[in-house]
C-alpha cells in the first residue's frame, strides 16, 4: 500500500475543511514527505483539544487520539514543547465553535 506524503494529507485536510466551511490553517509547516502532523481544534471559548495519530499495535489500524485538552493556553504549552521535540512537525489549528474537526470522517485515519 502507497502511503501519502504528510504535504498531500495536509492539503486534502484543509480542502475537506473548507469545503465544510471551517476555518483551519498551517501554524507549523513540518517535513513535506514524513512529519507527523497534529491538530488543534480551537472551540473559540478559551479550550482547545490537541490531536494525533496513533497507531494500535492490536488491530493495526491508525486513529486520532486526544494529546491534550483543556485551557487553549495549556494546550498551546503542549503544542510547543512537541515542536520543540519534533521539528518536522506539522501542526494545523482549526477553529470551529461546534467542534467540529472532521478527523473522525472516512478518508482522514
């Protein structure tokens, strides 16, 4: 199986959102072809939820799972310090006050 690059799964993302209406943008460019990428979804009420994905050793499936939640300030702290970790990280903010992310819909694991 082909794997994509994180630059095209970045671009398909934000083109889902928008088709969605909701606002999202870059906020870390990471490595075109292998950097992870993490997702903060900002509720615009001073929380946010940070996402990434993780890969069950059990069924072999990938999914997103929460890093952090909680105060938006928190939340940036944590996004920091894994950028610190990991330079080639993407990570895109999106901002939507229902929440909605669209990482849970087929095509995004």
């Amino acid at each position: 199986m082909t794997r994509l690059t994180a630059e095209f799964w970045v671009h398909a993302y934000l083109a889902r959102l928008r088709f969605q209406e909701v606002p999202a943008f870059v906020v870390s460019h990471g490595d075109d072809t292998a950097g992870a990428v993490l997702v903060k979804l900002n509720t615009l009420d001073g929380q946010a939820i940070a996402f990434q994905r993780s890969f069950d050793l059990m069924s072999g499936e990938r999914k997103w799972v929460e890093l952090v939640k909680g105060d938006e300030r928190d939340v940036d702290a944590s996004v920091q310090k894994q950028l610190e970790f990991d330079p080639d990280l993407w990570v895109i903010e999106v901002e939507d006050r229902l929440g909605r992310h669209l990482l849970d819909e087929p095509g995004l694991e």
